[in-house]
C-alpha cells in the first residue's frame, strides 16, 4: 500500500529511523515493523498475515473506518482506508487509546 501521513512531523517519526527512535524509544522497533508491513500490504486484510504479531484490527464507535496496529500493550499506530481507487492508507497518529 501506497502511505501518506496525517502531518509531517508523523511522516518524519514513522520514516526517519533516528526521529523514530528519539521521539518513540522503545515503541520504535515495533513502529518499524509496523510501518514496513503496511507497505508490503496490499490491503488490509494482508496485514493480519503479513504481520500477525502487530494484531491489526478495525476499531468500532467513533473510530469506525479505522484500523490499528498493536506497538505495545497500550500504544496503536492508527490508520485508515485514504482511497478506494488506489490502495492507499492515512497514517493518523500513534496514540494509547485505552
């Protein structure tokens, strides 16, 4: 999938390796793969086979439209669907949710 990023500043902690790990420290080996499966995914559901340890899941309620990927215990890389044309997703934030 093609990835675009909610803000430059989310772009730079999710592709620059140095950013990635001074901002996310023990989150960034973790956002690395993360990141990495969503661009070998040709789709959302390719991602639970890609990558089952990052437990991708929709969320539900005011998220609705939304999928997450597990980073730790707590923390989400929280994406969603940006077209339905081209298969692109939007990289919305890395949050704890819970």
């Amino acid at each position: 999938m093609r990835l675009r990023y909610s803000s430059k500043q989310l772009e730079k902690e999710c592709t620059d390796e140095k950013e990635m790990k001074r901002k996310r420290g023990p989150l960034a080996g973790k956002l690395r793969l993360r990141v990495n499966a969503l661009e070998e995914a040709r789709s959302f559901d390719d991602l639970r086979l890609l990558d089952p340890q990052g437990k991708w899941h929709q969320l539900m309620a005011d998220r609705a439209g939304q999928w997450a990927g597990r980073l730790s215990p707590n923390w989400r890389l929280v994406v969603e669907e940006a077209g339905a044309d081209d298969v692109s997703v939007l990289v919305i934030e890395i949050e704890d949710y819970h």
